[in-house]
C-alpha cells in the first residue's frame, strides 16, 4: 500500500517502540535491538508474534515499518500491528488510531481513528487520553462534546499530562463542558505551571490576581 508520508508514521513508530520498552525493559529481544541488533531482535520478535504474543506482534510491526533487521514492508507492518490491536495492546491500539488519522498507510477514517484513540485510553494510554478529548473538543471523529473532552483531559492531566492540564484549566475557566470554577482553573493552569509551562504560569497568576479575597 502506498503511502503518503512515511516520515510521520516512522516518528510514530519509533516513539511507540520507546514506550513499550520503558515500561517492559526486559522483554525478549529488547537487549539485541538496543545493542542494534536489529536482525536477531527482528528473530525473536518474529517467533513470538507468531506464538500470539501481542507485545512481540507489536514489536515486529515496528520493525516491519522502519525497515530494522528486514527490508521495509508496510503491509506487513500492518498486519502485525493490527493483530496487536485485536488483541487489546493499547499502544497499538493508539498507533493505528494515529494511521487513520493521518491517512499515512491506510484510507484516512476518523470515526476509527477516535474509536482506537478512546480504546487505548480507557486503558490508561494517557497520550490516547489526550487525543482523543481533543477529538471530542474538536468534533472531529465524534459528535462534539466538551463534557467527554473534560473528562479525558482530566484523565490526561491526572497522570501528568502538562498540555491536558492547560486545556482542562481553560474549560473551567471558560465553563466549556463543566461547571465554570476559577480556583479548579488556576489549579490546573498551575500545576502547568509547575512543569515549566509559561503561558500556565501566566494564567494561573492572573486569575488569582482577579480573585483576590475571594
């Protein structure tokens, strides 16, 4: 299948790789890829998503996509990467909401994109908890909805999230989806603040400045 724009999707790829081995540094064939060696790490992750283990079928599909150990094969990589979807990996599933969303190796579907992106973050995938509010904010995929996008920026913004926190603190502070709150406004644009966001700082000092006594 042809496509669009292989750079993005490689970027994709390459970030979602990262965060699976973050959380499971010891799985197998993670020591050979990190050492570069792409071809038996490509080994081990071949048998075992053969084997239907999802982690390796996710692995391999990233391999397949950035042509590590193998020469490069999309379709392949979007064989893999969808069993690992069927089988309720959420970083694939938050990968492929990502293809859809761009239309970069599949037709372009943003009911499916939103529907994977709500998927993966019901499970905890917090950058799916984010995409998928703005989907919500934006109307974009689904039906518009500020209430669910608070909900998910909440969720977002609970696990750390500092772009989350900024969106929530303005839907409080403009009453978008919630009941309009200034102190629940300046305590998210602070704890924004609080990570290095400037424009979270700024926010947070001009409404307690607004608010004083209160």
């Amino acid at each position: 299948m042809h496509c669009k724009n292989g750079v993005v999707l490689l970027l994709l790829f390459g970030l979602a790789m990262s965060a699976v081995a973050a959380e499971k540094p010891s799985l197998p064939g993670w020591a050979s890829y990190q050492a570069g060696d792409y071809a038996a790490a490509f080994r081990t992750f071949k048998a075992g998503a053969e084997r239907g283990d999802r982690v390796a079928q996710y692995d391999l599909a990233m391999l397949y996509w950035r042509g590590e150990g193998v020469p490069r094969n999309r379709e392949l990589a979007l064989k893999w990467l969808q069993q690992a979807v069927a089988a309720q990996l959420s970083s694939a599933q938050y990968v492929l909401a990502q293809v859809y969303e761009s239309g970069d190796g599949l037709p372009r579907d943003m009911q499916r994109a939103t529907r994977l992106f709500e998927a993966a973050a019901r499970q905890g995938h917090r950058d799916a908890q984010v995409s998928v509010a703005t989907q919500y904010y934006l109307g974009r995929g689904a039906r518009q909805d500020y209430a669910t996008a608070a909900r998910w920026y909440l969720a977002a913004a609970e696990q750390g999230d500092v772009g989350a926190q900024y969106l929530l603190a303005s839907q409080y502070e403009h009453g978008l989806g919630v009941k309009e709150n200034w102190r629940e406004a300046m305590r998210w644009y602070a704890r924004a603040g609080e990570q290095g966001d400037r424009a979270g700082q700024l926010k947070a000092k001009a409404l307690a400045a607004g608010h004083v006594g209160q």
